[in-house]
C-alpha cells in the first residue's frame, strides 16, 4: 500500500523560515516526479513546486521563486521543500503529491489530475 506524509509545518514570522518533509512509501520514489501544493481557506489549491530527479528538473510557482527550493535524500526516501524569506501569503496547508509520471510537464505540472498519490498536509501559518 502506497502512503504519502508530510511533515515540518508550523507557525512563523514573516522573513523566516521552515523546511517541509514528504516521505513516501510502497513505490519507487526516485522515480516518480513530486509535487508540493497549497491550499489557503475559500481558495483553489495551487502548485508550488514539482521535482523531477529522473531528469533533475524543478518548476516552481512564480509566486514563490527565488524563495522555495527542493532536494532529495534518496536513502531516507524523502524530498524537501525549503521556504525561506516566508510572507504572510504563504499561509496555507501544503500538500505533498506523487505524480503518476517521471517527469514534471513545464505545461501539465500545476495540474492535480497528474497526481495520483497525496499526503495529509501539513499547516504553514505566516505572521505579519
């Protein structure tokens, strides 16, 4: 059986930081494209990032480019998502999602069909 969790979420000041967890288990993680979305409340969910390390490729949101980063520790099974210089627009619970592909697709990647497998979420609130 194929589980998905996420971990690290919390409550910070605007300009902090947090590092997100999503460990997977029951496929064969490093070959499979991650991604990370988010939700806030009466809001769409959107992507964030997508991970591809069959071909060592990442996509992030331009809302959060230049801040969010990802990598993988293969022997842990476990990819990251660093947030860094946090905003208060940020607020939301993250999702982590194993795709049904290798690959992240620069026009398909923010979609949530492409998804198969998804964690709990995990909260992330941004204070002013």
């Amino acid at each position: 059986q194929v589980q998905v969790a996420e971990s690290g979420g919390g409550l910070v000041e605007a300009g902090g930081s947090l590092r997100l967890s999503c460990t997977a288990s029951g496929l064969r993680f490093n070959y499979a494209a991650v991604g990370w979305f988010r939700q806030a409340p009466g809001k769409e969910r959107e992507g964030v990032l997508c991970n591809s390390d069959f071909d060592d490729t990442t996509y992030v949101a331009t809302s959060v480019k230049g801040r969010f980063t990802a990598s993988r520790d293969s022997t842990k099974m476990t990819l990251y998502l660093q947030m860094n210089n946090l905003e208060p627009e940020d607020t939301a619970e993250y999702f982590c999602a194993v795709s049904h592909y290798s690959h992240c697709s620069q026009d398909q990647w923010t979609q949530v069909a492409k998804y198969k497998y998804w964690g709990q979420g995990t909260q992330v609130a941004v204070s002013p």
